[in-house]
C-alpha cells in the first residue's frame, strides 16, 4: 500500500469497511493462498472490486454463517489462509460456537472481519449494532482481538492479522468520512499500543472510534486545566500489560473509552489486570451501560450512551471532582 | 467377482476387528462409560471406508489421502478402532480412552499424528468443514474425496442444511455425506423427537445424489461405492442402520447411547464377534 496524505484521506473518506476492501485487493496481490470469504455482503464489506479481480480468491456462502466458518476452518485446515467478513453480530454471536470449536479449540487459523460493529448502524436497532462481539470472543483461548482507531489503522491491522500466524477478530467501528487518527505512517504491532498523548493527570485507554473522541476530549480537558495521556489500545486480546502498568505509576485516574457494553470489553481486560497491581489508581470505564436502548443515528447514539467528546469530558471532570471530596 | 469377493471378506474380517477395538475401549472405560450404540451402528460404514475405498497409506499426514470427517463425533469408538487397524493408534493407546490427558477423549480431537484430521463432537459442523476440504481439494486439482460421517439425530441441526444447500450450490462432487439412520437419539425414538422418515427426500430436493441403502450390507455398500458416476453433484447415503449392532444386548436398545459396558457383557460380547 502506498502511504501518503491523499491515500490516508481517501481511506478516512470511504471509511473502514471500504478500506479494508482496497486492503484485501492489495494483499491478494502477493499472497497466493488468500481466501476471503463473505455471506451475502461483498458490497457492504467494500469487496466489489476484490470479487470481480480475484474471483479464485473469493466465496460467497450466502446467508449462512455457521456454515462460513466451518468452511473457513476447512479452507484453512488445507493451508489456505482464510479472512472472513459480514456484520458484526453476525461474524462473531451468529456463530460463536463454531468460533469456539473450529477456531479456539481445533486452532484452525482465520481471521475474522467484523463489519459495522459499535452502534455505525444504529438506525436499523440493535440487531444490527454489535456491542457484545469483544466480550463474547474474548472467552475464547486463542484469538487476538484488534480494534482498529481509523481506517488507515485497519489497513495495518488487516496485513498484520493475514501475517501472523494466530487467529483474529478484527473490530471495525465507525462509518464513512471516518475521521483520521493517523496522519503519517507508523509502527503498528499487534498487542502493543500506542501513545497518542503524553499528559500527567489522567490516563485514557481507546480503541476504535473512540481514540478520536478520546483525543478531542483531551483538547478539552486541557483547556480545563486537566492534563491526559491518549493510549491507543488497538489490541484489546492480548492486553499491552506493560501500557497499564506504566499508567499506574504515572495518574490519578485511568478511563477507558469504548463503543461496547461496559461488560466485556475493554474497560473489563483493562481492570482484570488492575487488580493484580498494587495501589493501582481508579479506573474510569466509559462505554454502553448495559443496556439495549432506543435506536437512532450514530451520532445520536454515541450522545446518548455518553461517547461524544464532551460526554466523555463531563464524565472524566466529574469523576475527578468525586475523587477529590471523597 | 474374485475381486469383489476377496474385498468384501476383507471389509467383514476389518467390520469384526473394530467391534473387537470397541468392546476393549468401552470395556476400558470403565465406570466412565462411552457412546456405545451409535459406534456400533456405523461400522461397516467405516470398514468399508477405511479398509477398501479410501485412499490412505501408512503416513496418516499423506497429502493425496482421501479425508475423513466424523461429524458425529460420538460415535468415535469405531473411529479410533478403524485408526487402530489401519496402524495409525496402537492397541495399547486405545486403551487411554477418555482417561485423564488421553489423547482419545469422548469426541474426536485433532491429532495428526495418529490421523484424527479434524475436531469434533458439537453436531452439525462437520459437514461445513467437508465443504472447506472438498473445495480446497479441488483448487489444487486434486481428484481426492471427502467423506463425512453424520448421525440422523445430528440432522436436526440447522447448520446441517446451511452446509447441505452450499454444498449442492458448489457442485462438489468429491463429496459425501453418510447420514447413520439408526432412528434413535439421545434420549428416544427420531420417530417421537423430531421426525426424520423424510431424509432421503431432504437430501435430494438440496441438490444432493441421493441414496438409501442397508448401511451393516457390505456388498451394497461395496456396489455403491464402485459404481462411479459424473454427476457434478455431491453424494448422501442414507445409511439405514441399527443403534447397537452386533451384540444381542445392545441392538435397537437405546438406553446403549451411552453406558457402561460390565466384566460379563463384555465377555458375552466377546463370543458373540463373528
């Protein structure tokens, strides 16, 4: 892939989904053994041109994901090296079992797509928006969980998934006119994440959509006098241990910011390390209350579930406040 | 004919030594007790397979095998007694059944090494992992076949017919799908749980070839699987079978789903091998 700032904000215009799209186009090239395999959702998945161009290389199971990842295990049982892709919901929960047995237990190697998850479609209800699929896969031994901040970031995360020689669950979040993150190229390694922001006061951990949120909350914070550091945590399995510890030493609180139930997600590995350190600082958890609301646009719904910027500044100044009377 | 003859004496001799395997196993197993009835109702199924159709040689991992899929992974008792005879498990591994660490468990866990190519026991999965097989199988032109093995309990399961329409979608005709109709479930009759007389229609209207045929008849299951056709389409068998055959305590007593096999009734067992 050719990084420069036209490339980058071509991606950030079309969004993750079409990104990973161009991405696959790009990797068939020099991986023969690529099999990307879609139920029914070549043009939502940004596959269009990766169908026609590589017709070898692709196969649509229709509306059937149980049978996708049956087939993907089988495809990857002989040596192919096999991403799938649909929805969210229905890349991880549909067939979660088949996940579990095919490839958490038989370890056969896939790397799994998932397509609008967060709240990007909450117009259509909650069927549709995913803020279960961390929680859910995370119980699963085996499988590296990647939540990419934009979409130059999903490109990165896609070629690394494909070369690693572990299975993955790729988490795209946001939606068209994906706002950027990375403006230049950078080192991105699974399971270590990246230092945005460098402040003294508060530690926030993001991944996804939220490191833009995250970051222009910060801005915020500073004009309230509060200093952040910005952690990109784009690997939420395995957890950058080191990134928490370090963090311990140096706030007084740590937030973590997420499009997903506070219940599994990254607020939860994050604090299931905390308590094995000692005089750990607290921990914010910002994300979905556990709860399946009314539907509604994107921007509505991160308003609602208190994921806008100045939602997340509210929540952390509050805190803070809580913190110092108590 | 002397062929014909010399091969099918030769499934029935393979048929005896792996009813032999699971009575040492299920006796092994002590008060753990194992998924006797439904091993026992596809061994001439897998005798003809593993002794006569498959194309297997001594290195379990040889690249031009045929490929075995026991989606009804309970019924691994006739598994690992085929995987025995064909001396990829030695008789004294078979004796670890479902003992602490064992590498022969309940259902069957990959282990290429002894030739369990694929993992097992939650129903309904294998066929779609067939489908991955026959399909890779074909790209790199080879002319090899898929073989899965699913219980008539196990169709019940909807990914089943995910996997029965893609299959039939994709024209794969380096595969079959051997349904053991023993007409039994876990806790009863199929007749009474969820019906299913109608499997061979089923099988037939989602694109497959399909036939019934007597599953314990090795010169029908012999014929069947000489006969070759270019059908560009995938092949089911109803099997119909009986749950337990082989041994008078056993057959069409389903209470042998999963149970213990005790010191007299695995000699009884023993003399009634023939």
């Amino acid at each position: 892939m050719i990084v420069n700032e036209r490339n980058i904000k071509i991606w950030s215009t079309i969004g993750s989904r079409a990104s990973f799209g161009i991405a696959a186009l790009e990797l068939a090239k020099e991986i023969d053994n690529l099999m990307v395999l879609t139920c029914d959702v070549s043009t939502s998945a940004g596959l269009d041109r990766y169908r026609k161009t590589y017709p070898d290389k692709y196969l649509d199971l229709g509306i059937a994901e149980q049978n996708m990842i049956g087939v993907a295990a089988g495809l990857s049982s002989e040596g192919y090296n096999v991403v799938t892709t649909t929805f969210a919901p229905f890349q991880t929960i549909r067939c979660c079992e088949q996940i579990k047995v095919n490839i958490g237990y038989m370890k056969q190697k896939v790397c799994m797509v998932g397509i609008a998850s967060g709240l990007a479609l909450g117009n259509l209800g909650f069927t549709h928006c995913c803020i279960e699929d961390i929680g859910v896969l995370r119980t699963i031994p085996g499988i590296t969980i990647i939540s990419p901040a934009d979409s130059f970031e999903t490109i990165k995360a896609l070629e690394s998934a494909i070369k690693s020689k572990n299975s993955s669950y790729i988490r795209l979040t946001g939606s068209s006119n994906n706002p950027i993150v990375y403006k230049e190229d950078y080192n991105f390694e699974i399971g270590k994440s990246v230092k945005l922001k460098e402040g003294k006061d508060v530690t926030i951990f993001c991944a996804g959509a939220m490191v833009y949120n995250s970051l222009q909350a910060t801005e915020k914070l500073r004009e309230n006098g509060i200093s952040c550091s910005v952690i990109n945590m784009h690997t939420i399995k395995p957890i950058d241990k080191n990134a928490i510890n370090d963090a311990c030493r140096n706030s007084k609180l740590l937030v973590s910011v997420e499009e997903h139930n506070v219940i599994g997600g990254l607020g939860s590995s994050i604090s299931e390390h905390l308590v094995t350190v000692k005089n750990s600082p607290n921990l914010l958890i910002i994300g979905i209350n556990d709860i399946y609301s009314k539907g509604g646009s994107y921007n509505f719904l991160k308003e609602k579930h208190g994921l806008s910027p100045d939602k997340i500044v509210n929540n952390i100044i509050n805190n803070l406040k809580q913190s110092n009377n108590g | 004919m002397e062929d014909k003859n010399k091969n099918i004496q030769k499934i029935k001799k393979f048929s005896v030594e792996l009813r032999k395997n699971i009575l040492e196993m299920a006796y092994s197993a002590g008060a753990g007790s194992s998924h006797f009835g439904g091993a026992l109702s596809i061994v001439e199924i897998v005798s003809t397979l593993f002794s006569y159709k498959m194309r297997i040689n001594k290195d379990p991992n040889w690249d031009d095998r045929d490929r075995f899929i026991l989606s009804k992974g309970h019924a691994c008792l006739a598994y690992y007694a085929a995987l025995c005879e064909v001396g990829y498990i030695s008789k004294e591994e078979l004796k670890t059944f479902e003992k602490d660490d064992s590498n022969l468990l309940g259902h069957p866990v990959i282990n290429k090494k002894l030739g369990i190519d694929f993992l097992n026991g939650s129903l309904g999965m294998g066929l779609s992992l067939g489908i991955g097989v026959s399909i890779s199988l074909k790209k790199k032109n080879k002319n090899n076949s898929v073989f899965v093995v699913l219980g008539d309990g196990e169709c019940n399961e909807g990914s089943v017919w995910e996997a029965a329409m893609a299959a039939s979608n994709f024209k794969l005709d380096n595969l079959y799908a051997i349904i053991d109709k023993n007409n039994f479930q876990q806790t009863g009759s199929s007749q009474d749980i969820m019906n299913t007389d109608s499997l061979k229609d089923k099988w037939s209207s989602f694109g497959w070839d399909t036939v019934s045929l007597n599953g314990h008849d090795i010169e029908e299951l012999y014929e069947y699987f000489n006969t070759s056709q270019d059908l560009k389409k995938p092949r089911a068998i109803i099997a119909n079978t009986i749950k337990g055959k082989g041994f008078s305590f056993s057959e069409n007593n389903n209470d042998w789903h999963h149970a213990v096999l005790t010191k007299s009734l695995y000699e009884k067992g023993l003399k009634e091998l023939i």
